[in-house]
C-alpha cells in the first residue's frame, strides 16, 4: 500500500454545460493482504485548479473536505464512483462530478459484496466485509494524509440504501475494536478510521430488528406491491409489477413480528429532543409513534408550504395550511407494503440480507431468532457478533466507539423498503449522544439517495467553511 502524489492523470469532463478538470489518482489499494484485490481499491479525484493555487467556494488544496461516496446497493459488490452522467445520457452531472465542481475532493472506494467467491468458491464478500472495506479506505486517507488532497480531517461518506447503512456504520463505530481483528486480516493501514460527516440516505440498517420494526407499520395491510426485475436476452432489466395478497401464515408472522417491537423499542430508553422518552405499548401506540408520526407530518407540513396539493391524502389532516394530524394504519395502506412478513430474515433464506450474513463456505443464514425458530430451511443463525457489527445502533452508545459529529439522515417519505422507524431510532440515538442530525423525511420521495445535491452540499458548505453552529446541520 502507498501513495505516490506524482501518478496520476488530469482529465476534463463535459456534462451538459459544465465542465471540470480534474486529477485522477486511480487504483489505490487499500488493503496489503486483500481478500479480493480487484475491489480493495479507490480512486481519488481533486480539482486540478486546486494545483494551479486557485480555490472554489473557499476550499483550497490543503482544506477541502473529502467526500467519500459509496456505490454499494443492496449490500452487493460497490464500484468506485466516477464523476460522469447520473444515467447515461441523461446530461444531468452525477454526484462525484458536482462534488468536484463544487470543491470538495473525493475519495471513491470500490467495496466488496455478498456473491463474491474467490477461485476456491470461497466467499469473500459476506458480512462484515462491506464495512471493514470501507472502513479500511478511510484509514488509507487518514494514513496518507500528509500527501493526499483535501483535508483528511473532513472526510463525509455517503449512500443509499445499504450504501446509506454503510456510511452511517462508518459514523457510528469509528476505531471500535470489534473490527481490529478484520482490519488486520486485510492489512487495513495502521491509521484511525474515525469521519467528520456522514450523509445517509434511506439506511437499511438494524437488520435483526427491522422484521419487527416493518410489521409495526405495515401491520393490516395485507396486500403487497412490488417491482420485480427481469434480464432480457439482451441482458437489459425489465421490471413488471407483482401484487398479491400475504398467505395467511405471512399473515400471522406479521402479527408476531409486530408484537416484538414495544419491547425492543423500550429497551433503547429512546428520548424526544424535549427530553421525553418514547416508547410503545403492546399494542403499538405510545409516544414513539407520536414522534414517527411527527416525522411524517413534518414531511407533509413541508410539501404543503411549497403548494403542493394534498387534498387527496385522505389519512392526513390538514387545518388551516397546517398539518395537524394523520391515521398512521391508513397512511401505511396508502403507501402500500413491498415486502411480505418477514421482510428481511427470509423463512426460505431467500432475501439479500440472508445472503450478507453468510458465512465462507454457507451462503444464506438467519440472523434472527424469530425466522430461525420458524425457518423453512433449517437455516443456520449467524454468529450474534457479526450481526452486531452491521448495525450503527450497536456502537452509537459505546465509549470507545468515535462518532461522526455531523449526521445527514434522508429517509423518503413514502419508502416502503424499510420502517420508517429504523432510521427514527437511529436518529433518537445519534442526538442523544451529542451528534448533531439532520433528518428529514422528503414528500413523496420513495427509497432513493442523492436527490437533493445542491442542498447535501450546500449545507456542508455552510458549516465546513463558517464553522456555524451545529443548529444550521
Ligand atoms: C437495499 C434495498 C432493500 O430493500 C434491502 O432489503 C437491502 C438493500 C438497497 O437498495 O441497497
């Protein structure tokens, strides 16, 4: 592993009517023992007029924040980002080029996944590889800080989804010793891997409790809806709609699901920004819901103030302009269920999340005790500890874990990929401890990330430059 500042290339990139110039340091190996060397890499990228002395929006060689964004979706194999198109040809510049264009230098890791399998069919990408990766491509840059662009003491990840749980883990669990061992299994840099920021978007994250947290919400609605993608012949995905209606065994397991979360919620000691706790009753209802609820009207308060015309939301009521109350059973129909009882430890170990927490030589396990005492397959439970280290909420209390200061939390108001209520405790959790969150639950926006560019960067304009109170997070 090294970092050799003279190798690189300068390119320029025209999108639309913007043009960047750029340096490019590609395939930096993170890793001296990598477990798949093809995808423990980065490449970096910087403002070539940072080299000319020039500085955009203020930011200079020296102070520009690194962003670090991940590609990983759906806990599979993450390519390094590039600056380019969002679609190609849609002439609209993707996140890596505004973030250029915008002074930032960015810090693009390629991160392992789940199918992964070396020449021995071996797996190589199984949990916690995804974070260990992304963790060690943090400690490159605190290593090799002295040489690199930017301001390593800055740096802000960012994702979606499972990239989304990744980057706000990389917040949560800074220099934790539970990954030590992992790290150096690959040969991670012996460097810190503690953040500045971390931009989540629509996190999939507390995955033994999210079943629970899922049927919370989507209780009653019995109905699913979903994409489904196919390859053509060509090789090019197709997606068609699958409805259907739960079986009755799917049924009752969203009962049972249901019926675990008060407990669960209870037992973080959750509290309010006004300093009251949240919490549930058996059946559900409680000051935790209330601020579930809130979020959401917060969400519609926001839409209502741009004009949006909310009149046919019949769950939502509004008073005046105002949105003053909503029927949480009837917003969750109304937002339609996509995933069937249990939404993410598979009875038949057939979700993606089974197959992240298999082990080298098992594909698909059971991380929770429910799907393991009802699993179809006598399925095996993976090991509590590995569990653990994918989920944020496992580190955000923990002394020797170092927190991101900053939290930039996105979860859409109509995602229906996870609980809203996921992302929420997390958030309870993070001010709780001091981090300074900024969350919000977008109108209409389904599960998606990096839909509101100028604002994620302008925001973090704000405070990198101004050092502005935390309120204006
Ligand atoms: C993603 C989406 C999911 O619904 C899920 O269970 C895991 C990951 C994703 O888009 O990354």
């Amino acid at each position: 592993m090294n970092f050799d500042k003279n190798a690189y290339t300068v390119e320029s990139l025209t999108v639309g009517v913007h043009t960047i110039r750029y340096r490019q340091f590609a395939d930096l190996l993170y890793a001296d023992l990598p477990a798949n060397a093809a995808y423990q890499r980065m490449h970096i990228y910087a403002p070539e007029g940072f080299y000319e002395g020039e500085s955009i929006n203020g930011y200079t060689l020296a102070t520009a924040p690194v962003f670090m964004p991940n590609q990983v979706g759906g806990y599979m194999p993450g390519e390094p980002a590039a600056p380019g198109e969002t679609q190609e040809g849609s002439g609209i510049p993707n996140t890596v080029f505004c973030a250029l264009e915008h002074g930032y230098v960015v810090a693009a890791p390629a991160i392992r996944g789940r199918v992964q399998q070396d020449e021995n069919k071996t797996y190589t990408g199984k949990a916690p590889a995804c974070i260990v990766d992304y963790k060690a491509a943090v400690r490159y840059l605190h290593a090799f800080a002295k040489d690199l662009p930017g301001d390593e003491e800055k740096i802000i990840t960012n994702g979606t989804s499972a990239g989304g749980a990744l980057s706000s883990l990389v917040g949560s669990s800074g220099n934790h010793p539970d990954y030590e061992p992992y790290l150096k299994a690959i040969g991670a840099a012996d460097a810190g891997d503690e953040i500045f920021a971390a931009s989540c978007y629509c996190p999939i994250i507390n995955l033994e409790h999210a079943d629970a947290a899922y049927e919370w919400q989507f209780l009653g609605v019995n109905e699913f809806r979903r994409m489904q993608m196919n390859l053509t012949e060509g090789g090019r995905p197709e997606f068609s709609a699958v409805d259907g209606d739960m079986t009755p065994e799917q049924v009752q397991t969203s009962k049972d699901e249901a019926a675990l979360f008060p407990e669960y919620v209870n037992s973080l000691g959750l509290k309010d920004e006004q300093g009251r706790a949240l919490t549930l009753a058996a059946d559900g209802t409680g000051t935790f819901l209330e601020y579930v609820k809130a979020i959401v009207l917060e969400s519609a308060q926001k839409a209502l103030d741009r004009k949006t015309d909310l009149s046919g939301e019949t769950w939502l009521t509004v008073e005046d302009g105002r949105a003053v109350g909503m029927d949480f059973p009837a917003y969750a129909r109304a937002i339609t269920r996509m995933k069937t009882a249990p939404a993410f430890d598979g009875l038949e170990l057939e979700t993606a999340e089974n197959d992240l927490f298999g082990s080298e030589n098992v594909n698909c396990r059971h991380f929770t005790k429910y799907s393991l005492e009802h699993s179809k397959k006598r399925g095996e439970m993976a090991p509590e500890q590995v569990v653990r280290m994918l989920n944020p909420m496992s580190y955000v209390d923990a002394a020797d874990a170092q927190k991101a200061k900053y939290f930039r939390i996105r979860h859409g108001e109509c995602d229906r990929d996870t609980s809203l209520a996921i992302s929420a405790m997390l958030v309870a959790k993070l001010r709780a401890q001091g981090c300074s969150v900024d969350y919000h639950a977008p109108w209409g926006v389904p599960h998606a990330g990096d839909y509101d560019l100028d604002e994620l960067f302008a925001v973090s304009y704000t405070h990198l430059r101004a050092h502005e109170t935390p309120e204006h997070l």
